[in-house]
C-alpha cells in the first residue's frame, strides 16, 4: 500500500523498524510518518469525532486539521501525519480529546 514510483517525488526506503498500533506489532521504515506507516499497514482511520463518534482518516496530511491526532508513547494530540516513525513507537486510537496517562 505504499507509492513506490512517482513522476516528481524521489520516496527513499530508511530501514524497517517495528511500531505497535493498539498494542498490535507493525513494521515501517524510518524517515516516512507514522500515517504512512499506518497506512501502508491497512489503518485508514486514525481516531473517532468527538461528537458523532464517526471515524476520521488523513485529511490535509500537512499537520493543519485534526482528523489525525492520536496518542503517541503515552502522549496525546500527536498529528501523525507529520510525526516521524521510530523503532518502538507504541501508537494508539485516541479517545476524545485526548488526556495524558
């Protein structure tokens, strides 16, 4: 699930590195977000609106919105889509606004 050609933009591979989603191993590789490693892994929605409980994905996938914001080695609020991925991250579906554990 991951672009691997395009007409533009060079996508260089780091090395593969291990992350857990909700407490589920996952592996990506270093420099890319960890929305893409998400991704690439088949999770399309990174946390639930606060009102409707609806899921919500990346949006502008430039750190603008919110629709990414997840809880990330114990802290909340992280836009995922601009965060790098590193070895070990423990990733997870924020609930709510997000509190600190």
């Amino acid at each position: 699930m991951r672009v691997n050609e395009h007409p533009i933009l060079n996508f260089e591979k780091g090395n593969k590195v291990m992350f857990y989603y909700n407490g589920q191993q996952l592996e990506g590789f270093t420099g890319e977000t960890i929305a893409a490693a998400l991704h690439a892994n088949g999770v399309r929605a990174m946390r639930e609106s606060i009102h409707l409980h609806r899921p919500r994905g990346l949006f502008c996938n430039i750190g603008n919105c919110s629709s990414c914001l997840m809880m990330v080695n114990g802290k909340p609020n992280v836009r995922v889509c601009v965060e790098k991925l590193e070895e070990g991250m423990m990733v997870e579906t924020q609930q709510g606004k997000g509190e600190l554990k």
